[in-house]
C-alpha cells in the first residue's frame, strides 16, 4: 500500500511539474506585461517633474559618483576623502602606439637579448642600480598601508630585483626586508621621521625630497586618529595627530631648497632626488632643481593615486603624466643636463604598455603603486569580498588587514613584475632595439595630432614633413604651455 501512495504521489509531482513547465512561460509573460503596463501609465501619467524618469536626467547631468560624492558632502563640514585617485584619464596612453620593426627597421632577433637594468643617479658615487625599470612608488604605513603590505611589497620587489620606497614613513622593519629602499625626505612633522634622523638616511639606497604628488598637490594632511602602534613608529603620543605640511621643513625659498639638496649630497654617497607634482609651471620647477644638481627626478602626474585625498586636488589640479615626462625631458636636453639626471615618471601607469610609452617619452624608469597593490591582494581577495574591497587587507586601518599572507602577497607582487618585464621584452624586440633605455619618440606613433603634439611625436592625421625631420610638424595651432614668469611659449614636441 505504502509503494502504491508513494507511486501514485510521484506521478502526480511529475505531471504537474510538466504541466507547470509548459503553461509558466504563458504566466509569466501575462503577469509581466500586466505590470509593465500599469508601471507604464504610472508613469506616464505622472509629471516628469516628479516621476521617477527625471532620475534619469539628473544622473546624466551628474554622473552616480558625483552623485554619490556630493551625497557625502552634504552629511560632513570638511572636505571628503576619496581613495585611491581620481577616476578621470588625462594622458591617454591608448592613442599612442607602436610602430612595429619589420623590413627598414629589423625586429631584434631573440627576446633573451633585450637588456632592463636601470641605473638611478648615474653619476653619484653609490648609483641605485635594478635589474628593471618598473619601481615600487611611495606609500607610506599608517596613513596608509599596514605593516605587512609594506613588507610585502618590500620582499616582492626583490624577488624582481627592483627597488621600493618608504613613503612618509620609515620602518627598520621594511628596512630590514628591502634589498634597495629609496628613502623619502618628507614633509610630515612627526619626530620619527627619516628627515629628523640622519641614521635612517644613512640607511638609503636612495633619498627622495617629497615636495609634491599629484593626487594632493602640496597640500597640508592630516591623519586625526593615531592608533598606539602609529604612535609608536611615528614618535607620537596620545591625541596627537600626524600632521603633513604643506612646505616642506626649513624650505620657505627655492634657494632653501637648493642649499638643502647640496647639504644632503655632500653628506650622503647615494642618489638625492626630488619628487614633484607637474604643473604649468614645470620649467620653472625643474630650473631650481637643476640649480640644486639632484640626481633625479619623480614626474607625478595628475593621475597619480593616494589612500585619500580631496577629490578637487585630484581632478582639477596638475598636469597629464604624459605630458609632464615629454616636457620635461625636452627641457632637460635642452639644458644639455639629460645624461646626468634620471626622470622618472609616475601616476596613472597601469600595463606594461604605459611603462614603454611613458620610457619612450623620455622616462628612464616607472613608479607603480595601484598596479602594485592589486597584485598584492589579487589571490587573497576572497578573504573580504563581498563584504570589503579587496584593498581592506592592505590599509593600517582596514578591519581585515591582519589576514594578509605576507609571502603570498610578495610571490604575486613578483610573478606581476616579471610578467610586465616579459611584455616589456617582446615590446622592445618588436621595435628593433637589445634596451629598454633605446626605444624613443621615433618608435611611436600618435592616432590623434593633439596627442602628436602633447608627445612630440609622428601623427597619423598630420604626418610629418619629410624634410622637416624628427619633432617637425605641418604648419598647425601647437600645444603650449605658458610660464608665468615669462612672456615666451614653450612648445612640447
């Protein structure tokens, strides 16, 4: 009997599964299109004024992160903190491309052959030497990073053979773990800091005046809440804030500047050097820090990235990357100082791509930071999401920042740099060249003339005159930039 109910309620199951299969799309459909058509003359009905349709204007007239963002102002009295940078694209890296060796040109014959040593500060007496062009950018513990994301980055960089950088903070720590650690001579106030310490500038590789950046210009900062390990690196004590001037210490003038360079490399064997967010005012910049003979020098672009920052600093202020390393290096050719100074450029690189464009441009050398912290994060991921953005296992104060396996984090941090280094390889096989520091303006070319011009090199639109050679363009309006010190236009081709 029990078999018999037991049959006789599966077979019943089956045909009304069958029986619901067949007639549900019907259902669906009839249901479906009975509310579409009442939302429908909801509506339209309705005024546009106060319906929900005006929504979509409003949304198109500020997009949802603005949105969102001027939502955020309207519950605070100070200016909102954005992470990581501005999300606009000022150097469009994608309307440059590659003109690939073939038969007048010959692609170099073996991979294997193309040279990526890079040498910083090649004139001093102790030059930072990498086996890549591709460094790690400075960001700084506490403020920003956790300490493990420090080592992490500290371990994956020499599993690469590259450097990494302290940011506004030193950890004998990071110290400990970096085979080449370029130090930052910062404008933080705190005690503990590489600048009030000659022992920590002792230690560098490198030292790097931070003077600007491009996410914050060369804004004041302040980091309110200073938990006890914060206080302990920083030499603070309670309720004290670690505060980020906006002039560097004992810098009020550009001679300051000059007078503290020359005090700094005649002490120290290693590189000095000076990073700087790139304005309209560049060659005014770079004609002081040619009087102060550093050994190189850190473009950091509009694009350029931070833990937070007032969105207005990040949008409206500085110049494209790229055309802050074609500036630049013109400049510095033309000052016959180029072989002695090492430019490098930073913000808003993120493919190997970027890295051989900026370096054709004139960089000898790339920051990455964003790139850098995805790679640390990109397998341990799992751990937060989807209730934390990956980037919580790297921030001092991110909730799940001490889940973060070091070593794992440095393994991929090095397959990533390796892997770019790759790309960096058949890149300069395919132009014909054995290195990296050989692939020029001539082996670009420009899909846009306002491109052509802001990189100084060959349009498809406006092809240059045969006779005219290198940098010359058809008679057209040119990008330029104006000092604001002097009457003269300065060109950038």
């Amino acid at each position: 009997m029990f078999w018999q109910i037991f049959g006789a309620t599966l077979l019943a199951l089956a045909l009304f599964s069958i029986a619901v299969a067949f007639l549900m799309p019907t259902l669906e459909k009839a249901l479906f299109n009975y509310l579409s058509d009442q939302a429908l003359q909801k509506v339209m009905k309705s005024r546009y004024m106060t319906s929900l349709t005006s929504a979509w204007s409003l949304l198109r007239r500020a997009n949802p992160q603005i949105f969102l963002e001027n939502s955020l102002r309207a519950t605070q009295d100070q200016a909102i903190g954005r992470p990581m940078g501005t999300p606009l694209v000022f150097s469009h890296w994608e309307n440059l491309v590659f003109n690939p060796a073939q038969l007048a040109h010959i692609p170099t014959r073996r991979r294997e052959e193309v040279e990526l040593k890079t040498v910083i500060g090649p004139k001093t007496a102790r030059p930072l030497v990498t086996d890549i062009p591709i460094l790690i950018a400075a960001m700084s513990y506490g403020g920003a990073l956790s300490m493990k994301a420090k080592i992490a980055l500290a371990l994956g960089a020499n599993m690469a053979g590259t450097a990494t950088n302290t940011g506004e903070s030193y950890l004998p720590e990071e110290r400990d773990a970096a085979k080449r650690l370029i130090v930052q001579y910062h404008r933080g106030t705190w005690p503990l800091s590489a600048q009030n310490h000659p022992e920590y500038l002792e230690s560098a590789d490198a030292i790097e005046i931070q003077i600007g950046q491009g996410a914050q210009a060369a804004s004041a900062m302040i980091t309110k809440h200073v938990d006890p390990e914060m206080q302990k690196y920083f030499g603070l004590k309670d309720g004290d804030k670690a505060v980020i001037a906006a002039r560097l210490q004992g810098v009020e003038t550009p001679q300051d500047f000059v007078r503290l360079v020359h005090q700094l490399k005649g002490r120290y064997s290693v590189p000095v050097g000076v990073k700087i967010a790139p304005s309209g005012w560049l060659e005014d910049d770079l004609a002081v820090i040619l009087d102060a003979h550093v050994d190189f020098i850190v473009l950091d672009g509009g694009e350029g990235g931070t833990h937070s920052g007032p969105p207005i600093l990040q949008d409206d202020f500085g110049i494209p990357t790229m055309a802050a390393i074609s500036w630049a290096d013109q400049f510095l050719r033309e000052k016959n100082c180029r072989q002695r100074i090492t430019l490098i450029a930073a913000g808003g690189l993120r493919s190997p791509g970027d890295y051989l464009k900026a370096m054709a441009l004139g960089a000898d050398a790339v920051y990455i930071g964003y790139a850098a912290l995805m790679a640390l994060s990109a397998y341990q991921a799992q751990k937060v999401l989807p209730y934390a953005p990956p980037e919580d296992l790297l921030y001092h104060k991110g909730k799940h920042h001490h889940e973060l396996d070091v070593d794992q984090a440095a393994r991929h941090l090095a397959h990533f740099l390796r892997s770019s280094c790759d790309e960096l390889r058949y890149g300069v096989q395919a132009v014909g060249k054995t290195n990296i520091h050989d692939v020029n303006r001539d082996d670009l070319v420009a899909l846009d003339p306002w491109t052509a011009q802001i990189a100084g090199v060959k349009s498809l639109v406006q092809p240059w005159i045969s006779q005219g050679g290198p940098g010359v363009f058809p008679e057209a309006p040119h990008f330029q930039f104006r000092s604001p010190n002097e009457g003269g236009n300065h060109p950038v081709h």
